[in-house]
C-alpha cells in the first residue's frame, strides 16, 4: 500500500497571510513527490505554478500535463553532470519516452541530441527543425523507406541492430551515392534489475548482436568491408528503469574490451562507445532516484582504467536517456466516475482514461502514486484502486493506494506519467486519445490537441459492397 505524503506546504490564509506547515507520514517521514508539485490555498494539486483542478476544467480530462521547467532541469542536469567528470560526452534524449513537435524544439533548445526509432519519430524531429545531424536511429527492423528517409534526412547515426539491416543501409546509401555513419548495436550479456519484459541487455534479446559466439565481431568486419558505410563505434543498452550503478559500470567494461579485442583482431579503433538509456527514475516512494555524478564518475572512471590497461584513446561518451528527462516532468489528469465499494473486498474507483493513455501497469505492473487534485491537503481516510474505463479486467493504474474519500466529480493526478505514455497511448475501444499540455512557472499551452471522434474515424473507409450495405459515414 503507498500514501503520498506532503511535507512542510504553503497556504495562503484569508488576507494574503502565508503559513508554512509539515503533513508527515505515519512512520514520520514527510516528502514531496518531487519539485514540480505543491498545493494552492485551495487544497489545489499544483503542477508546475498551475492548479491542475483549473487544467482539468480548461482542457478537459484525461490530460497529460508536462512541466517544461522540469524537463529542461532535468536536461541540464544530465548534461552538465556527464561533461563533469567525461567533457567528451554527448546526450541524446531518447524520444521515444515522449514525442511531439514541441518537446524536440525544447530538446534542440536545451542543446541535446536526438534518439528516433521510427520513421514517425524522425518525421517529428524533423518537422520540428531539429538538426538531422544530431539524431541517431534506432530500431531493430527498420524499414527501406525508413532507412531512405534517413538517408535523405542526413541524419547523423544509424544504430545498427542486425547484419540485415547493415547490409540494407549499405545497399541503399550506394545507390543513393550517399556514405551512411554508423554505429553497431552490441548485446553485451548485463541484466539490469528491472521487470523482465524490459530488459534488453540480455544474450535472449530480440535487440542488438551478441558479443559471445563471435557474432558482433563478424559484423565489424563485415562493415569495415562495406563501402557505403563508415562505422563509428558501438552501442549497448541494457534495459529500463535500472537504479544501480553497478549494471552500467559492468556493461561498460565489457564494451571497452570489445574495442580493445576488435582493435587487436581488425586494426579499427571505435572513437564512439554509447552506453543507452534506462536511468531511473522516482515512480514510488521506495524508488531511489539515481544519483547522476555517482554514476558519471563511476562509468568515467571505468572508462579511463580500461582505456589506460588496453592502450587504446578515449572514445566520446554517448548516453541515451528518454524517462529520466520525461518522467517525473509529467502527470495525468483524470475525473473519476463510478466508485464501486466492494464491502470486505475492495473499493473501485474508476476514472476517465486508464489503459489507453497508460498502458505501462497493464504491460509491465508499473506502479505509480496518485493525489485526489482538489483534496489535495486532506489526509488519507480508506484504501481504494484506481481503474480505467476499458473492458479489460487488467485496466487499472494502481492497486491499493491511501486516498482521502473519493467521490464521482474528484480529480485524480497520477504522478510520474511524463514518458512511455503519451507515446504508448492506443485508441483501444475508439477512445480518442487525451491532449497534453505543458505548463512552465503558472502559464499553461496546448502541445497535443485532444483528438476527436472524427479523428477516430478518420482514416476509416466503406468499401465496395459494404459501403452500399450501410450507411456512409456522413450520415452518422
Ligand atoms: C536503445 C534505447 N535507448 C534508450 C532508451 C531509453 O530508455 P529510458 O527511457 O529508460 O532511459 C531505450 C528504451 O527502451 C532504448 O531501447
């Protein structure tokens, strides 16, 4: 069972008067979710400077709501953090957690580069101007028209995933008399501490090519042969949501060797070694938040031990975060609906979204903290579970959670929601999808327009005899 506990808030009394207060837990201890929240006079959820009861009003629920001033702290965190203790050192946000047209501005702006994984995600990217020469594609299938668009594009990497799709980038770029930069993603065998579904690190993996077996070493020297190639170094990612820094330190000395044995056996020295995402990230109370100097110095100085024992340079540092800049930068807004009290069993409290805009607890049991937004200074009464409105007995975002006393017409705010859904989101059971704001220090805009029962129907047709048979779409 989990309880959001809000420490030490303002109120705002009758006549301005402000008066500081601690609501602690019932062991004591008193945090804040994290710095994006606090709570108006109003007993008001406030999210980035805005009283996300008046988001809810304004714009409707479900609603994903961003805080740019997060997003960018979060940015620059990383950033200055890595150049720290490794100046040779690049972040690329790994867009897949969260993107829109305005979230890659707000990367480009913020200086970082960009991870795309679809022909989708690189289109965004590059509607919203953002340099082609800072993004690297993912993906462990992509399309020729993907690999063309690419190409075209003059995006900066390729991540190799397969010895197909390296011959299929060498095939095209010659005959697009183009020479595509590369970068081979390597399985090195780590196993992060994360829910099995996510972890992509392991030998089993339907990413990347095994360095056990000789495989990854047959593929550098295939590309070393390739003449429409250039190879730049090599990328490993060992799974998501990982809060040790052991994992990444393990993955990134066995990275260093594969350089060192492919400089001996092929002469070729890797000047890029890119070590993922999968930084953690505080979803629960019990979630440690991933110390990012610790971890730095600690890669770093892998880095530069194995670099000083093999004899070989320093390669650029590459890191590919998506849910440590997104994460706890958003939260989704929902309206609850039917409460369902089972006496002895359970209490339901269903909301206006679920499933289809949050998928994460259906896919992989995530777990997530919730405040009722316009109580949000009442202390807990009753343990409820909050469900979703799709027919799927799996449709819930939390079991068990403290909550003060729910009512049909409450706002609930699920914390922590800023990357993997909006992305993930479906039309499951034709629910149009929710708009997401973002809100930077009391100002709110609209980034993605909440789509409408004409979007759902959109690209539906009534084909031939079918069409005849029914009613046109027109007439609904
Ligand atoms: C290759 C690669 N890079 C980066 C990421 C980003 O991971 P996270 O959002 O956990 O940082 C992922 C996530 O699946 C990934 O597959």
């Amino acid at each position: 069972m989990r309880q959001v506990v809000f420490a030490h808030f303002l109120t705002r009394l009758p006549g301005d008067a402000i008066i500081e207060f601690d609501i602690c837990g019932e062991d004591g201890r008193a945090v804040y979710h994290n710095d994006s929240i606090t709570i108006n006079s109003r007993g008001h959820l406030v999210f980035g400077g805005c009283d996300t009861v008046e988001l809810a009003r304004t714009y409707k629920t479900p609603l994903y709501v961003m805080d740019e001033v997060a997003i960018r702290r979060a940015a620059r965190h990383l950033r200055s953090a890595l150049e720290d203790v490794y100046p040779d050192a690049e972040v690329i946000y790994a867009s897949k957690a969260f993107c829109t047209v305005a979230m890659c501005r707000l990367v480009d702006e913020e200086g970082l580069s960009l991870d795309v994984s679809s022909g989708g995600e690189l289109y965004t990217a590059l509607v919203a101007g953002f340099p082609p020469e800072k993004i690297y594609f993912h993906g462990n299938n992509k399309s020729p028209e993907e690999i063309e668009m690419g190409l075209k594009a003059g995006i900066g990497r390729f991540m190799v995933d397969n010895l197909f799709e390296l011959e299929l980038i060498n095939q095209l770029a010659g005959r697009l008399k183009k020479k595509a930069d590369i970068i081979l993603r390597i399985t090195p065998g780590v196993e992060a501490h994360t829910h099995d579904y996510i972890r992509t690190g392991q030998i089993d993996s339907k990413f990347g090519i095994g360095i056990t077996g000789g495989q990854a070493q047959r593929a550098v020297e295939k590309a070393l042969a390739m003449d429409n190639v250039e190879l730049r170094g090599f990328h490993c990612h060992i799974g998501s949501q990982i809060q040790e820094i052991e994992p990444y330190v393990l993955s990134a000395g066995i990275m260093m060797d594969f350089i060192s044995d492919v400089r001996e056996s092929t002469g070729f020295t890797a000047s890029e070694l890119d070590l993922g995402g999968g930084i953690g990230i505080r979803y629960v109370e019990s979630d440690a938040r991933m110390d990012l100097p610790s971890l730095f110095a600690a890669i770093s100085k892998t880095i530069a031990d194995k670099a000083e024992r093999h004899g070989i340079p320093l390669p650029r540092l590459l890191i590919e975060p998506g849910r440590y800049i997104v994460g706890e930068a958003g939260i989704t807004l929902y309206t609850v609906g039917a409460v369902k009290d089972i006496p002895g069993v359970r209490t339901y409290v269903a909301v206006d979204g679920g499933m289809a805009d949050n998928p994460r607890v259906a896919l992989y049991r995530a777990q997530y903290e919730a405040v009722v937004a316009n109580k949000a200074n009442l202390r807990p009464t009753a343990v409820v579970s909050i469900a979703g409105k799709a027919c799927e007995s799996g449709d819930m975002l939390i079991w068990d959670i403290e909550l003060p006393r729910v009512e049909p017409g409450d706002i609930i705010a699920v914390l922590s929601t800023g990357a993997y859904t909006y992305s993930m989101a479906s039309n499951y059971n034709r629910f149009p999808r929710p708009a997401c704001v973002f809100v930077s220090e009391g100002e709110a805009y609209c980034v993605v327009e909440r789509e409408t029962y004409e979007d759902i129907i959109a690209k539906d047709r009534l084909p031939g005899a079918i069409g005849q048979a029914r009613p046109s779409a027109a007439a609904l």
